[in-house]
C-alpha cells in the first residue's frame, strides 16, 4: 500500500498589512473630557518612545497636542496609572509628568486657547526626594473651592518611602496658587474616585485594605470635610462598589455588585438606604485597573448615560426614577469603561469589530455619533478584517458540540476565523488576555487581523476568572489559578478541532503578564499546543511576590492560596513537562513581573534541550510603548508560528 501522506505544509497567505502598521495602532485613546463643543483626551505617540500626550480638540475641531515631547502625561501610582490629567476651565491642564511623576499646570498660551497651544510647564507639587517618590492620579476638578476661590483638584497620592513601604491618600492641590497640597483622607491601603459633594462640604471615595482586590472587597465612604467625620455608605470584604457620582447634596450613585452583578445604584449618604436603579444580570462597570475612569455619566435633564451588557458594553440611556433602560442607536456595539457629560453632550471611547477605538461625541437625544479620532486612520480593506463570533463551549445556541471543561461550566471567547483555511483545518492561535481579572473583547484589532489576513485563526479566550460576566464567573479562578485558566484554554483548542476548524498539529497559544503565567503552565500542562509565546510572562510565585509592585503584592493570596501551593501550581515547576518550542519576550525595565521570570523559564527549558527563543527590549516595561519594539516583537511572533506550523 502506498504510505499515507503527510499533512501539507503551511504557507502563509499575502497579506497588505505590515508588522509596522500594528505598531502605528498603538494610541491608547483614552479618559475623554467633554466641556462644551471642545473634547479633550490622552494619547500615546509610539514613534516618539511611547510617551503620552493629551490632545485638545476645538469647537471648530482643529486638533493640537498640548504637550509636545518630551513631556509625557503619565502616572505611575499602582504602576497601572490611569486619568493622568485634569482639565481647568479658564486655567489649562493639570498633569502627572513621568519622569518624574510630579503635577504640573501647562496653561495656555497668552492670547490664545486651550486647543492653540500652552506655555511651558511649570511644577504644583514638591519636588521628592527621590524621582517618582510622590506620584499623583484619579484627578478631579473643583471649582471655586480653592483660596481665593480659585480650582481645587482632588487627587489620590502615593508616596514611596525608603523603607520600601507604599502608604497613600487623598490630597487637594490648589493649581493656581502656589500649589498648596492638604491631606484630607490617609489610612486604608487604596484610594480611589475622590468626588466632592456639590455643595463642597463633603467627600465621597472608594477604599480597601490588603489583601483585598478593587474587584473582590471596596467600601464607599464618605467623610465631612469640616471636622474629619468618616462613615461607610456601602460595601465591605465580599462586596466591590466602584465609581461614586454625587445626585445631589445627600444621596450618591455608585455601582456595585452586592446582586453577582456589577450594577448601578442610589444610595443615601449616611448608608441608610440603598435601591438598585435597573437590577440586571449584566455588568455596568468592569475591573478598577487604573484610576480615574467612571462608566457612567449624569446628562443634563437628570438621566444617565450607562454601559451595560455581558463581555462588551453597551452604550444606554437610564431613567433613574423609572429604571427605563433604552440602548442608544450608534455604530459602536462596544465601549471603554470611560464615559464624560456636560449638559447633554457625551464623550466616550466607543469601538466594534469593524470600527477602530474612537473618541465619539454623542448626542443622546438626537442620536447622532461623531469620531473626533480614531486610533487607526486608515483601515485595510473590509475582506482583509476577520469578524468575530461569540461562542461559548457547550453551548447549543452558538452550533457548538457538547464540550464541557474540567470546571463544568461553559468557557466564553470570541473566534476570528482565518481568511481562507485549508481542507482538513487551519492553523489557530489561542490568545489568552492578561490580568487575570480583565477580558478580551470584540473590538477591531490589527493585530488579529495580521494574523487572519495570513491564514491563521485566531480564538481569544475569556478564561474562567476573566470580567465581564458576573462575580461567581470571576470567582471561578479563586484559588484556581494555574488549573481553571490552563482547563479553559486547553478546552478552547480542543473545541476547535472538535468543530473541524483547526489542525489539531497547527494550533498555538500565546498571552501576556498573567496570560504569559497561563501559557507557559498550559505547555506544560497539555500536549495539545505546537507552541508557546509569552511576554511578561510569571512563573514563579515566590520571587513574584517578594518582588512585584505593592498593588499586586497580595493578589496571590486570592488567585492561588497558601504558599505551600505554588509548587504544584507554578509553570517553573512544570517546565520539565514542557516539550513544544516556546518563545519569551520580555521588557527589561518592568516593575510589575521582573525580568527574571521569563529568563528562569528559558533557561530551564534550555538546559533541556527544548527549543526556546528569549528576547529582551531594553528600556521597556509592562507592555511594549515603543513602535520599533512592537513591530519587533510582532516579526519575531509571525516567524515563530511559520516555523512550528510548516
């Protein structure tokens, strides 16, 4: 008999777009402010080292960087960040510059707008003694609060001690003045959303202690500005309220998920009493990773602007007083956590699977949506952009053969099926997004396209564990971690073969940061992987949390359990098991997972004989800023899938 071919060696198909045109993609719109019919927003410039910029745009929608190199409106607190700047109606804007994480007021130029340019500028904030030992995020506006009767900006500060301790608060600084700063609220571990009442005499902020995550335990306190008086309104251990928004000068807005659901709720501010504005098993709000943005916003005639929905969130129109919900008619199924009003005009970062992510100007009333910008000007063309599915494993309605995972319960992710797949399946690519507690959505991605557009498919993976889908969903990984993420994404290859979509030969995973953890352990774990990629990838738990940065310093205590764990939960101790070629990319300068996880991997998998590729890029952190670094990571990607998939 003759003997039984081989499978056909991949060849990848033309494609018209480049390694350098996903780096250009790279802007990270972001914390969009609205006064009026002028925009304001943050930016990140990859060709010009990563660093980030706020843009203006004017009532006549002329746009302009008010802050040109070197400056760089980043802050560091939590390393995360967030809203790192604040807009001063009359004044300018205020921001956190990173090199040195001091606040500064650029005002605008003499004679001129906001959106014509600023003057140089100059620091409000002391200088530490050490750079970046006092960093300053989550800014907010008040005005006519300062002396005399000037801007007040309300922040949360951090302060890094030479003991190597973190300790932080709520500050005001007067912008205007000679930047007096006063402490008003110190104490609990975190700090976020400090909010004034509208009368001035009260604030309003969330808190949490160690070991607690912003996701798994917050409180909503409240404290009397005139004598120091504090009380919580909401929440405790087994309870995250997020996002505080004063209705008026006694009760407070905030969301919670006391239900198993992130919602949105009313709430007197003394704590005695509390109603569920539109009780729903949907998320209004998502994980509190950086600081400053809030998913809702107060319009004008009293209603609310609100993002709800399962995995993407949709854009609606609340009636607090009835609990009408009416979705609104715009062309972004999808938005950011990240919403702004002023009277009835919204802004907020809306994307979809065939619209880039955009800052959008809504009309709430009349309807209309306008992209003030977007972070991909020009789009290739529509056939080259793959549309994603939702699919849950198990699930009937989605077509999908009975598959369960280890767990028991139905995994969700979003499939991106290849251009043209060959008889017998394509090759694939599981992604498994970072966090943990974070997840992927269905926004239009280049980076997906570059690989769909080649003839490899794409499943991104929200893992057990992953938001958007309920506390008990995000439960599903506690004190799981390394078992229900690894279950999950070993599950999401083998549905694909089931479903006659992949190779069962051709089918990789990649992630980074906690993804990173996941693949590696999932190499190790499973024969079902061609290969592995991983950028910041943890392998250790031990190091990791001698190390890691102070917000994450108690993470494992909820994702892992006890220490005598990590052994048996620890990819490092897996490496041995691990027989696919891996590649590991990693930055050198970042705070969140040292360098040394990825390298102890490599060397491990080395000493063995298994084919592993480590790559360094100096001067970057967690997550790649820098164009020529992107477009470098992602050939260095591209070569590794057509090397393991021929």
């Amino acid at each position: 008999m003759p003997p039984t071919p081989g499978p056909r060696p991949f060849s990848p198909r033309p494609s018209p777009i480049s390694t350098t045109d996903v780096a250009r993609t790279g802007l990270r719109l972001g914390f969009p402010t609205v006064l009026g019919r002028e925009t304001w927003w943050e930016e990140d410039r990859p060709a010009e080292g990563g660093r980030r910029t706020v843009v203006h745009r004017a009532a006549d929608g002329a746009l302009t960087d008010l802050l040109p190199a070197p400056w760089d409106a980043r802050t560091r607190v939590h390393e995360y960040g967030g809203r790192s700047y604040a807009v001063v109606p009359g004044h300018g804007i205020v921001f956190a510059h990173h090199p040195d994480q001091r606040l500064y007021l650029a005002r605008p130029r003499a004679g001129g707008e906001p959106g014509l340019g600023t003057e140089r500028p100059r620091p409000i904030t002391p200088e530490p003694d050490e750079p970046g030992a006092l960093r300053y995020a989550d800014l907010r506006v008040q005005d006519g609060a300062g002396g005399p009767d000037g801007p007040r900006v309300w922040c949360v500060r951090e302060r890094h001690h030479q003991d190597a301790t973190v300790t932080r608060s709520i500050v005001s600084v007067e912008p205007t003045g000679a930047g007096e700063i006063a402490e008003w609220v110190a104490g609990s571990d975190f700090y976020a959303s400090p909010t004034p009442s509208p009368d001035g005499s009260h604030l309003a902020y969330i808190c949490w202690n160690h070991p607690r995550m912003p996701w798994t335990g917050t409180e909503l306190r409240v404290t009397r500005l005139s004598d120091g008086a504090t009380w919580t309104v909401m929440g405790g251990p087994a309870e995250s309220v997020l996002a505080p928004l004063w209705c008026d000068e006694r009760r407070l807005y905030a969301i919670s998920d006391r239900s198993g659901w992130w919602n949105l709720y009313r709430a007197d501010m003394s704590g005695s009493s509390c109603e569920a504005l539109c009780p729903a098993e949907e998320e209004f709000a998502g994980p509190l990773w950086q600081l400053g943005g809030l998913p809702y916003a107060a319009l004008g005639d009293g209603r609310l602007a609100v993002l709800h929905g399962r995995g993407d969130l949709r854009l609606g129109v609340l009636d607090p007083e009835t609990g009408t919900l009416t979705d609104l008619d715009v062309p972004y199924p999808g938005w950011a956590p990240v919403l702004d009003a002023d009277g009835d005009v919204l802004v907020g970062i809306g994307y979809g699977p065939d619209a880039p992510r955009s800052v959008v100007r809504i009309d709430p009333a009349a309807g209309g949506a306008e992209a003030v910008r977007r972070e991909i000007d020009e789009l290739p063309g529509a056939a080259v952009l793959p549309m994603p599915r939702a699919v849950e494993f198990g699930a009937v309605e989605f077509g999908a053969v009975e598959f369960d995972t280890a767990s028991g319960t139905s995994v969700h992710a979003y499939l991106y099926p290849p251009q043209q797949a060959d008889e017998g399946g394509a090759p694939y690519v599981v992604f498994v997004h970072g966090g943990p507690t974070a997840h992927a959505t269905s926004e239009l991605s280049l980076e997906k396209a570059f690989f769909t557009s080649r003839g490899i498919g794409v499943i991104d993976v929200n893992y057990g564990g992953s938001s958007g889908y309920g506390r008990a969903y995000r439960e599903r990984l506690r004190g799981r971690w390394g078992v229900t993420d690894v279950e999950d994404v070993v599950a999401a290859a083998k549905w694909l073969v089931a479903e006659g979509l992949a190779d069962p030969g051709r089918i990789a995973v990649r992630g980074g940061s906690a993804g990173g953890w996941t693949v590696m352990a999932a190499c190790g774990a499973s024969d079902v992987f061609a290969g592995g990629v991983s950028v910041a990838g943890v392998s250790a738990l031990a190091p990791l949390v001698a190390a890691t940065h102070d917000f994450e310093s108690r993470y494992v205590e909820w994702l892992v359990g006890p220490e005598d764990r990590y052994g048996e939960r620890e990819p490092l101790a897996r490496a041995d098991q691990v027989n696919c070629p891996m590649l590991l990319m990693q930055g050198l300068a970042d705070p969140v997972v040292p360098p040394a996880q990825s390298r102890a991997f490599a060397e491990r998998l080395m000493a063995r004989g298994v084919p592993c590729t480590y790559l360094t890029f100096e001067g970057e952190a967690h997550g790649f800023r820098r164009l020529e670094t992107k477009a470098a990571a992602l050939a260095a990607e591209l070569s590794f899938y057509l090397q393991i998939f021929r």
